[in-house]
C-alpha cells in the first residue's frame, strides 16, 4: 500500500456526516486532477473549525511501476477512488508518493 500526496482546496459540504471535499494533484505532465470524496478518504475527518485551504492530505493507492523519476499509481485499489474524468491510473512524481504500511492522517 501506498499515499500519494494531494492538496484538499474546498470543503464542498459538510451539511452531513462524513461530508464531501474536493481535492486536486498534479500528474508527471504537469495535468491537474480533481476527486471529490469522503473526508476519511484523504485521512481526516471534518471538524467544527475553520480551515485554511488548500492543505496536505492523502489518498491510497497501488503502486504499478516505478520509472525512475516518476511512479505509476492506481487509486482503484483499495479505495476505488477516481478523478472526475473517471481515470485511476495516473503518473505522478516520485516525491509525491509515500510507502506505509498503516494508515495515518496528516491533520
């Protein structure tokens, strides 16, 4: 298992619990992805504060390929996570990816 680094820029609604948020991250090319989701995906969990956006969270993935420079991620496993184009295998840089074997949250 692995955590592939995004930035949480918009809490959409927190109208119920867990709440929607948006996140983005940017691919090996420099594209901008987008995936709205749960809180406890990104490993935190919506609370009665203010937040200061964006901030650092994670989303787990398998790693399929290490390029050297950059990592081939799929967000299908275990989370069935995709962006809004409906895409889960991404090329991301390399400092972007983080091995755990635990789950953790940043916040």
């Amino acid at each position: 298992m692995a955590y592939c680094m995004v930035q949480i820029i918009e809490i959409t609604d927190s109208s119920f619990y867990p709440g929607i948020c948006k996140a983005i991250f940017t691919d090996y090319y420099g594209k901008t992805h987008i995936i709205v989701d749960k809180p406890p995906i990104f490993g935190f969990e919506i609370e009665n504060k203010k937040y200061e956006f964006p901030f650092e969270a994670v989303i787990r993935c398998e790693i399929l390929d290490d390029m050297g420079n950059c990592i081939v991620i799929d967000t299908e496993h275990p989370d069935y996570i995709e962006s809004q184009e409906e895409l889960h295998v991404f090329k991301v840089n390399k400092k972007m990816i983080k091995a755990m074997e635990c789950d953790y949250a940043l916040n």
